[in-house]
C-alpha cells in the first residue's frame, strides 16, 4: 500500500494559530491540526507522540456532531506518560467540521513540580522547646508566619482582631516574658510600641 499523502495545506491563521499554542506550550504541549476528510494530520508541532504530517488523525475517537470543544480529557502515551488533551472543531460557514485543532499537553513535568511543592508542604516537626528557649525570636517569627499562612493574611494588612489574636498565641507562648519582647514584637508586626501597649491592655480586658 502506497504511503498517505500529506493532506491539504491547513489555512495560513489556523498555522499561526497552532504555532502560537505551541510556542507558548514548548517543550510539553504538542499542537495538531487536523484535516477531517482526509483523516489525516495537517500540521504538528512539538510532536511528543512521535507522529508526522500524514499520520492518520484517528478522529472517529471524537462524536464530531456533539459539540465543537471536547475536554479536557486524558491521554496516554506508549511510554507511559499522562497527556491532557483539549479538542477544538473548525467548522465552514455552512456548519460542517473542516478542521479540529488539538493541543496535548505532556502533565509529566507538571506532576514532577508537583510533587516537589507537596513535598515542601508536607507538615515539619514542631521545633524543639530547647531551641525555642534558645532564640526565641525564632520562634516568635514562626508563631507570626504560621498565623499568615493560616489567614492567608500579609503582615502589614493585619486587622486589630488579627492583630490580638497573634499577640494572644504569643502570650500564651510566653513570649512577654522576655527581656525586650515588646520592640521586638512591635518591629515584627510593623507597629509601634504604643499601638503594641494599647493592643495589649485590649488583650488583657477581653482575656478571662
């Protein structure tokens, strides 16, 4: 059997189209284009599947009728490896496909990167009292940063009630017990020692 034909050339803003989407994608996305009555690959870019112009498109996969953008759905490669796929059918001005771009995008990398942040969120051992008895400014400065991760709230956007309410954990940390605790604490909230002193008799009244 005779080798298939390249199939017709793509029109010129589809091509600019799929090039666009794969310079941006590069190197993990693969952009086709697709000519439906050939069933064949018009254009490829980034080719992670290996596949060339020519190569049939296989589009019996896609129900063509059923709408005109199918997923994102998942695909596999030979290898193993897990693809995100996004189908988008060109259609004429009389309503019938013509063209369906894909765009596939290799997840490996993004997985991989993934992993790595879990990894770093993964929760760390409490840090040892002995430490924290050590450098307790330390320890003043994670109490201070878990409470921003926990509201999701900068420093220097702390309302009075956040405000109270980390002044409050370091009371109970006993961090007012050190020598020079109220400028080091006013510097790390970014307020002055007054607003702390006036902070902490609110503290004081509202605590039973």
């Amino acid at each position: 059997m005779a080798s298939p034909s390249p199939a017709v050339s793509a029109p010129p803003f589809l091509l600019a189209i799929g090039e666009s989407f794969a310079r941006l994608l590069a190197p993990h996305g693969e952009v086709v284009l697709h000519d439906v009555a050939t069933d064949r690959i018009q254009a490829i870019w980034n080719p992670v599947s290996g596949r060339v112009i020519g190569d049939p498109s296989l589009l019996s996969e896609l129900d063509l009728d059923a709408g005109d953008v199918f997923g994102p759905y998942p695909k596999s490669l030979a290898d193993g490896r897990a693809l995100s796929s996004v189908s988008a059918v060109i259609r004429d001005d009389g309503g019938k496909a013509v063209t369906v771009l894909c765009v596939n995008v290799d997840r490996s990398a993004f997985e991989t990167a993934a992993r790595m942040l879990a990894a770093f969120a993964a929760p760390v051992v409490a840090q040892p009292s002995a430490l924290f008895e050590r450098d307790w400014v330390e320890g003043l400065n994670d109490l201070v940063a878990a409470y921003v991760r926990e509201s999701g709230t900068a420093i220097e956007r702390f309302s009075r009630e956040d405000r109270l309410e980390v002044l409050g954990r370091m009371d109970a940390a006993g961090v007012f017990g050190r020598r020079q605790a109220t400028q080091t604490v006013a510097r790390t909230l970014a307020i002055s020692r007054s607003g702390l002193y006036a902070l902490l008799a609110d503290l004081r009244k509202e605590t039973p």
